[in-house]
C-alpha cells in the first residue's frame, strides 16, 4: 500500500491541509459537503497507481476559515494554485458531489490545463428534472445517511456517529452554507462554460443517487465536450464510499489513457 | 414605567391534531392546514383587541413577526404597525422587531418605518431582531451571515434616517450606489430601537454598546439577573452606567375575573404542544452558522436526539412556580408582578396576555382588566421603586448621542 503523508500550505491567508499518498501522475481528489475521513479505501485503491492529493475544502470541518469565501468558484482558483505551488502539471481531477462541482468549475476556468476530468454525483448545475437535496431541513446524521443507498454501508464507514465527527458536520454545514446558500448548491454560469473544457470526462452517478438528480450528470454530459456517463449499481451519492472499488474499476483505466 | 400589551396574534383555527401527528407546527408544516376564512376573523378580532386596549388605557402595542407557523399570525409586523398608525391615537407601537437580516434592502425597510413614524406621529419604537433560525430558512435568508446581516443591516437602516442623502452604501452584504429615501422619521434623531432577545450573549452584548435597551423574553429571574450583569459590565466598560431605562421584559401574565378561568387560559401559553415557537426540529432553529459557536458541541447532541433541549420542556406548574407564566384575577397577579420588578428592575414591561384558542370575549376581559387595574398598578409600582422609562428620563437613542460618559481607562491614557 503507498504511504500517505499530511501537509499544510499556506496559500495567502489560507492554511490548506492537505493528504498526499502513491506516485505516478497527479490526481487531485475533492470530497464531499460532508467533509471527508483522513483515508478512504478509494483512495487508498487509487494511490496505488498515481500520486493522489487530497486537500481538505477549508472550514470543511475545522473552525478556522476564511471569513472571505463566497463561491466554490473562489476554491477551484485556491486549487489551482495548491497546484501551481506542487507543480503537478497536467494533472487529472475526481470531483465528489460538491467536490464535483469545484472540478468542473476548475476545469472550465483553464481548459486546457487538465488530463482527465471525473465527476462523480457531481452538484454545481441546476438539475433539470428534480432538485439537489436541502440539506438545511435534515439533521446531521439524515443528511449523512441520504447519500448512502444501504444503510449498512453508511455505518460501515462512519460507526456510531461520534460527536466529534457531528461538530465537524455542523461545521462543514456552516461553510457550505457561507459558498453555495443561493442558488442553492449550483452555479448559472457554469453549464455555459463547460463547452470549453478540452480533457476527457467521465460523469459517474450512483444508481440510487438520492442528493443530486441523475438529470444533473445528464446535463454534465450534454454540456461538456467529450464525456462519458456511467451509472454505479448498490449505490447512492456517495459512491466513493459506498461501492469504492466499483468506482475504482470505471476511475483507474480512464485516469491511465493517454 | 412603561406597560405594554403583547400577543403572538395565534392562528388558533389550525389542526392541532395533526400538528402532533405531523410531528413539527413550524417551517414545513404545510400550508393547505391554514384557513384564511379564519385567518380574516382572527386578524379582524386582534385588530379591535388593539383598538379596544387603547381605550381602556393600554399605553403601549408590542407587535412581532414570524413565518411558517401557526403560533404566529403576522408575517410583517410594519403591517399591523401601519393600521394602527393611523387607527390609535395615543399607544406607542413598539416593534420586537423587524427582523433585520430578512431584508434584501434595509433602505426600504427604513422608508416603511419612517412612513410609519410620521403616520403615527411619532410614536413608533422601531426594534430589531435576528429573527430565529426558521425565518432565515423560511425567507430563503443565509443564516451562516444573520449576524453580520443585522448589524450592517442596523448601520444601514440608522445612516438612512440621520445622514443627509445622497451618500453611498458599499457594504458586505448591502451595496446602494443612492441612499436618499424622501421618507426619514418624525422622531430626532431618530426613533428608539429597543433589542428583545433571549439566549446569545453577542446580543445582549450589542444592545448594550449601542445603549439599547434589551427586552428579555419570558426568562426565569434567575436568568434575567443573569442578563442584566452581562448587559450593566458592558455598559461600564463601555463608559455609561445602566439603569432600568435600559431594561426590559415580557412575561406570560393572563388576568380574569376569577383565578379558574385565568388558570384554563393561561394554559393556553403552552399551546403549541409545550415549545415556545411550535414543534421544530433543531436544525430549522438553529441552522447552522446561527448560533454562536460555543454551543455548538452541546447543539449537535441535542440536534440529533442525544441530548435534553437546552431550554428544557418544563410543564405549565413549573413554569407556574419559576414565575414564568402569572395567572388570576389583577388582586392576584399585582403582588407577583411586583416581586419581578422588585427583583429585576424593568422600566419596560410587556404583558404577554393571550395566546392560543383564548376567546375573543376572555381576551377582551384580559386587555380591559390589565389596562384598567393591572398596569396603573405597575405604573405606581414602577415610580415607588423609581424604574424610569427610556421616555420619561429622555435616554440618549443610542451610545453616541450619550452627554454623560464617564472617562474610560484607555482613554484617560
């Protein structure tokens, strides 16, 4: 298994922390609304074959934040930057639900700078048939548990739902509430701009996806140049935990083309 | 001594049956349950209620708003606030509040109250709130920048009314490239806000740097004491000394002929199924970036069922016995209404006299016996224990209009 190491950069105000594992070709991974776990078995099936690079969204479970944020637009431009600041050119992206939408708004905002582009369950367009789940009129835990088809499979990744882990939810909640409370968790302008977008994407959904409309990757994969849609069995938004080696078998091959 | 009268103005008429069944009484709890052909005859009797107070003596309307819920009939207390503008004479119409991080344009806001003001001619008491966790949500509002949107909002609406337009507003979260509203208030410099609140320290803390007074809601003495220490520390340090000018409260006192049938209305103060606001869950309540970040901890175990509700669900007895909530004929509720004043030191006193499915004859009853004998009683308390109202000692509208600032330490350096 490839070793993992945790860093801190600090990119203006911001202190980014960050988990780096494996080697090979850059892959910057961006999670959840959730917040993500320090490891995960699909990042750690991932690290097998490319250096992959995990930042964790600022305030995304952690009080200190930049009180300036406003826009998932304004975390794409501080990824750009962590990855100026690595070097990782041409490096690939895999954008998980609200990290979906920071990918492809990277993506369209230098279109030419990425190898692959991979959307899993990804929010950031208006959906045209149905709306992305408000997570404002669900607890914490119910809100965790939709993106879960099998409730087994919640548990088996987050346990008994510690305090610490609902502190960090809340926390997590606050932010998102800061960057996307209106529109609520999808941009206007970006369905317009992904036309641009030269790397190959692969739009995957869970089959029983129940945060974001599966109409929403629909739109995806009209909106972007060369995109593939791909549907995950036994699994509903979080896909990279529920099923994470079904997600590894479509990701891997892809990320690996030239 | 400053009495006034309060009611959440109730939609008495919705199925509480089902409110139960249902499991929540607010934000989601669907609109088809409201009946607007009782709606109109309710918002018709409050109406009079308010008229039929003024004549029998009330000085003073305290008016609210709230969205989404039955325990609250006015959805823009500057409605109400306008009618009886123009329908009162003499009460003061006091609002607690508008909730100030509702409006997408606070210079339009500024405008309805100094319309209101000149209509009434001057009597308007403009207050202010946050607004609870479900009205940001039930307004589509950001409730992660309430707080921000409250003060900029409040700085906004006062540069409106005191600063000769044109001028420019660039602010966080309000932009107005022309502020110059052809409406500015009556009262100079300009109408006195007061701030209700009942939990966050941040607001007690506010209020008393800007020299408002703060209303507490229906809180225990215990509680209340505790709030008139934060508010009187901050005051010094921030170079007045407080006194009951600066303090007010809202107690639950429903008054009747005979103490059976205050006892069986006053029940009606825990209508909605025991809480304050109807059944919610937490996280309509206090969304998060609501609430002030050292409850967080506490908030998510109480929010997902691991933990008692920080307010606790105390039964009617108990809030009986802890001086919450008074009942039976004035003869009765004088001596306990005393004891607060005593304790606490108000000169701002709301009498919180109807809820729920309170007949209107029963409301009337209550309004005519509290504006005949229950607030002159007060009122002759009040000048006994000298418990001055902000009117009466003619207090500075705010810090900076204070002739009396005592020298602070870093400034004497």
């Amino acid at each position: 298994m490839a070793g993992w190491s945790e860093h801190d950069f600090q990119l203006g105000e911001v202190k980014l922390h960050v988990w780096r594992g494996g080697g090979g070709r850059p892959v910057l991974v961006l999670h959840h609304d959730i917040g993500t776990l320090e490891r995960l078995p699909f990042y750690d099936v991932l690290a097998e074959k490319f250096d992959v690079i995990v930042p964790r969204h600022p305030g995304y479970g952690v009080p200190e934040r930049p009180a300036w944020l406003r826009h998932p637009r304004d975390l794409a431009a501080l990824y750009q930057w962590l990855l100026a600041d690595l070097g990782a050119d041409r490096a690939s992206l895999v954008g998980l639900g609200f990290g979906g939408w920071i990918a492809a708004e990277m993506a369209a905002l230098a279109p030419r700078d990425f190898h692959r582009l991979v959307l899993v369950g990804a929010m950031g367009v208006k959906p045209p048939d149905g709306d992305i789940m408000d997570q404002a009129i669900l607890s914490y835990i119910d809100y965790a548990k939709a993106g879960f088809h099998d409730p087994a499979a919640f548990a088996k990744v987050y346990g008994d739902v510690s305090t610490d882990q609902l502190v960090a939810w809340d926390l997590c909640r606050e932010m998102s509430f800061r960057i996307a409370w209106k529109p609520y968790m999808y941009s206007q302008t970006l369905p317009h701009l992904l036309g641009g977008v030269r790397a190959p994407a692969l739009v995957v959904w869970g089959e029983h996806d129940r945060v974001v409309p599966h109409s929403a990757g629909e739109a995806y994969q009209r909106a972007l140049r060369e995109a593939r849609f791909a549907t995950v069995a036994n699994a509903g938004h979080c896909v990279d935990m529920e099923q994470p080696d079904a997600l590894a078998r479509l990701v891997t091959p892809f990320l690996e083309q030239n | 001594m400053f009495v006034m009268y309060f009611t959440e103005q109730p939609m008495s008429a919705y199925p509480a049956d089902i409110g139960l069944q249902i499991g929540h009484t607010a934000l989601m709890f669907s609109n088809k349950y409201f009946d607007p052909v009782a709606g109109s005859r309710l918002y018709n009797e409050y109406l009079e209620q308010y008229i039929y107070a003024e004549e029998q003596g009330v000085e003073g309307f305290m008016l609210n708003e709230h969205h989404n819920a039955p325990f609250c009939m006015q959805a823009k207390c500057n409605i109400f606030a306008s009618i009886l503008a123009a329908v009162t004479k003499k009460a003061k119409i006091v609002l607690l509040g508008n909730p100030l991080p509702l409006a997408e344009n606070p210079v339009r806001l500024a405008e309805e109250l100094a319309m209101i003001d000149m209509i009434s001619k001057g009597r308007l008491v403009p207050g202010i709130v946050r607004g609870g966790g479900q009205e940001s949500l039930a307004n589509g509002i950001n409730p992660a920048f309430n707080r921000e949107r409250f003060e900029e909002a409040h700085d906004l609406i006062v540069a409106a009314w005191t600063r000769e337009g044109p001028f420019r507003w660039e602010g966080t979260h309000y932009q107005h490239r022309v502020v110059n509203p052809w409406a500015v208030p009556l009262q100079k410099p300009h109408p006195r806000i007061w701030v209700p609140g009942v939990l966050s320290k941040e607001t007690i803390i506010w209020a008393a740097k800007q020299r408002y007074p703060y209303i507490a809601l229906n809180t225990s003495i215990e509680a209340t004491k505790k709030i008139w220490e934060l508010y009187d520390k901050t005051a010094l340090e921030t170079g007045y000394e407080a006194g009951p000018e600066n303090r007010g409260y809202l107690q639950q006192v429903h008054v009747s002929d005979t103490e059976e049938k205050a006892e069986r209305n006053a029940r009606q103060f825990l209508w909605m199924q025991g809480e304050f606001t109807g059944l919610a869950h937490p996280v309509w309540s206090n969304p998060s970036g609501y609430f002030s970040p050292e409850y967080r901890r506490q908030f998510v175990e109480f929010a997902v069922g691991r933990a008692e509700s920080p307010r606790g669900r105390p039964t009617f007895e108990q809030q009986v016995k802890d001086g919450r909530i008074f009942y039976g004929t004035p003869k009765q509720v004088i001596p306990k209404l005393r004891r607060v004043l005593e304790e606490t030191r108000p000169s701002i006193y709301g009498i919180w006299g109807n809820d729920g499915s309170v007949s209107n004859e029963d409301a009337r009853t209550c309004i005519r016996l509290l504006g005949q004998e229950v607030m002159p009683a007060m009122r002759e308390i009040g000048k006994e224990l000298g418990l001055k109202d902000p009117f009466e000692v003619d207090a500075p509208v705010h810090y900076r209009y204070s002739t009396d600032l005592k020298q602070l330490p870093q400034a004497a350096e």
